[in-house]
C-alpha cells in the first residue's frame, strides 16, 4: 500500500508538472499574441488621432525636434519605449516627428509606401512599422521589436509567475491529501497481513475515505463468497471420505472372505460381489472427479452443441442398459436446437437423467425424452414409470451425496447434484416434478438457446 501511495504520488505530481509546463507554454504564446495585438491597437489609434490634428498652423521641422502635437503624460519609463511617429503631407514633406526619432539613423522615420504594419530593418534593428493614410496625411508609427520582446516578456512573466509559483504548493498539497487518506488503507493492509490464513472476517470500513469503501465492501463480499464455497469444499472433501469409506470397507471384506473361502463356488460368489464393489468404487470416483472438475470452472462459456445430437448419442451410449430392462427409449425432437455447453458437459446432464430414468422405469417400461423451444430457451423433459417421490424429496435430491428414503439401487446420490452443478453454469435450470397421469418422475431442464 505504500508503494502505491507513493506511486500514486508520483504520478499525480508528474501530471500536475505537464499539465503546468503545457499551460505555461500556452499562456507565454497568448500573453504575447494579446500583447502583440495591444500594442497593434495602440498604434492604430494613434494614427487615428494624429490624422485628426490641424498641421496647417505648425511649421515644417527638419529633424525630430519638431513640435509636440499630443498632449505629454509624465510616466517614468525608458524613453526607447517610445513610439516613433512622423507625418507627412501629399508632397512628402515631414509636417511632425516625434523626438524618438532621433534612435533612427538619419534622424527620422524613412518614407514606407506601402500601407499596414511590416517589419523594417533600418541598421539599428528590427523595427514594426504602420503605415496609414487619411485626409491628405502619410502617417508612420514604428515601434523596436527588441522593446515588443521586452513587453511581451513582461506581460507573459506576470501572468504566469503565480501559476509558476503556486504548481510546487499544489504538488505539496496532493501529496498530503494522498498520505492522509491513504493512511486507513495502509492500517487494513496491515492488519489483513496478520490475520490468520483461514480467517474471513470483513475489512473494517469506518475511517476508509468515501472513494474507497466500494471497493472494500467489495472485498469483504468476495470473502463472504470465499468462506462459503471453502465450507462447501470441505463438507465435499468429508462426503467424498464417507461415500467412498463404506464400499472401501465392504471390499476388503470382500477379499478377507475370498483369501480365506476354500469353497470354490463361494469364491465365485465373493469374486463377483467384489467386481461390483469395484465398478462402483470406479463409478462413484468418476462422479465425483466430473463434480468437482464442473464445479472449479469458471468463466463464460464459449461452446455450443446441437441438443438433438447430443440426446441421440446419450440414448446409443445407454441403449445396452436400457435392452437389458426392456425398456424402450423414444426421443421426441424439434429442428435442431443449439445450447451453450461442449458435447461432454451435456452427456454428462442427459447421461445422468436417462441412466436413472432407466434404472427406476419398471421392466418393459417406455422412457420418453421430449425437446422443446420456448421463446429463447431449449426445454427438455425427460420421462419414466417409476414410483416418483414425496414432494419434500423432489429438492432435496440434488444434495451430495443424498438419496431418497427406501432407495435401494446402486447410485452414489452424486448424480443430479452433478446434472444441477453443470446446468447453472450453462445458464440453465432443473427440476423434478411427478407425473399427473401414472406413476413416475419428469426430470425438466431448461437452457437458453444460442
């Protein structure tokens, strides 16, 4: 948190710092553009008021020391600041110059013919020039672009020296503002490092600053979320020990029974009953292997499969079984429907529905499998003829590792807790209902077409 704090720092000066050297590099260019425009404007107007004087009463001087046509304010400045002004008549003939004249070689403002300002070299420098013309008068105004600089320089620094000034004062500030509500973040960093590694107690809020505490409240709903799926992992990892201890226990019976047996026809018995055992050991390893594979996977899932194919090869891959009962299985499909998911996920949903279909279907019994599209999701009803459950039963049977009350077949109780896991990931449903016209189960399962 430190670290971040000081990076946060440091990246917040570096910003404040560019945008300071951008802005005063934008504020010298309009300080001197404006002053520029100024001091254009001054000029102009000048131009304006000596075209407005009478020159008929004055006489025609010689050099710069010629009369003052403007009224003189007494401002204490450098007498080079001065305008450079001198007007002529239509012949050409100087009737006012200024004293500042005297800074030009020669000792007056040569004649410009053409009109505006430009920029004119008279071999002390560079000077701008205005050029006017009204009621008979040449007026020219010339100003030393060394003394423009200068003004421009001025304006420019007084503008931006508070800014200059008041950039390090900021810095300063942000980074106080950073350590001071930062300082809470640091305090829960710490105390979240002491903690022990299975503690899921909430990040304290109070004192966080008000930009940070959704961000922690966050973080203690994510530990909330932790605790729960760590419970449930453990309560998992204790079933799995139980469901796995009693069958384990049977088959070392099994060989103790079958090392000791000098009957050979018992042997054959025990031998048997011990393949049993073992296909399902393997078979309830497989299930929770596929349970706890689902389970772990995240994110957003990116496979789709065709629901009529997939059914179809979920009914050929139990078709043995399903001849060995006598029971006919029919799958009743619309067009092809596709469904998010890989082609194991849903063998694994119809594999596990149709196998306890088959299982709990009377001999001689039909199993039906249904498909429909309502609005945009796929509905699948699996059927069968079995004696069906009470109605508190019809949930509780996608627990782990749960079965029904005088079940006596071989499952593991892992199945639908499987086929419930894998279809809220797809995006789906499942439930259970009993039959309204004869006896048995309707396993339904609904996922959005894609």
């Amino acid at each position: 948190m430190r670290s971040l704090r000081r990076g946060l720092t440091t990246w917040l000066c570096a910003a404040v710092a560019g945008v300071g050297a951008l802005s005063v590099a934008v504020g010298n260019w309009q300080a001197r553009r404006e002053t520029q425009s100024q001091l254009d404007y001054q000029m102009e107007q000048v131009a304006r008021i000596l075209a407005a004087q009478d020159f008929s009463t004055h006489r025609q001087p010689d050099s710069a020391e010629g009369p003052e046509i403007l009224p003189r304010v007494y401002i204490n400045h450098d007498n080079e600041d001065d305008l450079i002004v001198v007007v002529r008549d239509a012949r050409a003939q100087v009737l006012y110059a200024s004293k500042s004249n005297r800074h030009i070689p020669g000792g007056i403002l040569p004649p410009i013919d053409a009109l505006g300002f430009h920029i004119r070299d008279f071999g002390t420098g560079e000077y701008r020039v205005f050029n006017a013309q009204s009621n008979g008068l040449s007026i020219e105004i010339a100003l030393s672009m060394d003394v423009i600089s200068e003004v421009e320089g001025g304006v420019a620094l007084a503008t931006l020296l508070p800014m200059v000034l008041l950039l390090p004062v900021l810095a300063l500030v942000i980074g106080i503002v950073i350590r001071k509500h930062v300082a809470p973040l640091d305090a829960s960093a710490d105390a979240l490092a002491q903690r022990a590694s299975a503690t899921f107690e909430d990040l304290p809020v109070e004192n966080l600053p008000a930009e940070v505490r959704p961000l922690v409240a966050e973080i203690n709903r994510l530990m909330r979320r932790l605790e729960t799926t760590v419970e449930r992992e453990k309560q998992f990892v204790t079933d799995a020990a139980h469901a796995l201890r009693t069958p384990l226990t049977a088959l070392q019976l099994q060989v103790d029974l079958l090392d000791g047996g000098r009957d050979e026809k018992e042997k054959a018995t025990r031998l048997a009953e011990l393949r049993t055992g073992l296909r399902r050991v393997i078979r309830l390893s497989e299930q929770l292997l596929s349970l706890a594979r689902n389970e772990s996977a995240a994110g957003p899932v990116a496979e789709k499969t065709d629901l009529r194919e997939s059914l179809e090869e979920v009914v050929q891959l139990y078709a043995d079984a399903a001849r060995a009962r006598n029971v006919h299985v029919r799958v009743e499909s619309v067009a092809p429907v596709f469904v998010p998911g890989s082609p194991r996920r849903l063998g694994l949903i119809f594999g596990n529905l149709v196998e306890n279909a088959i299982r709990y279907t009377p001999v001689g019994g039909p199993v039906r499998v249904r498909t429909s599209v309502v609005g945009a999701r796929a509905r699948i009803e699996v059927w069968d003829e079995g004696v069906g459950l009470p109605p508190p039963e019809l949930e509780r049977v996608f627990e782990r590792f749960y079965r029904a009350p005088g079940d006596t077949s071989n499952g593991s109780g892992l199945g639908l807790s499987t086929v419930d896991s894998i279809v809220r990931q797809l995006g789906g449903n499942v439930w259970l209902e009993n039959r309204a016209d004869t006896s048995g189960l309707i396993a339904i399962v609904t996922l959005p077409v894609v």
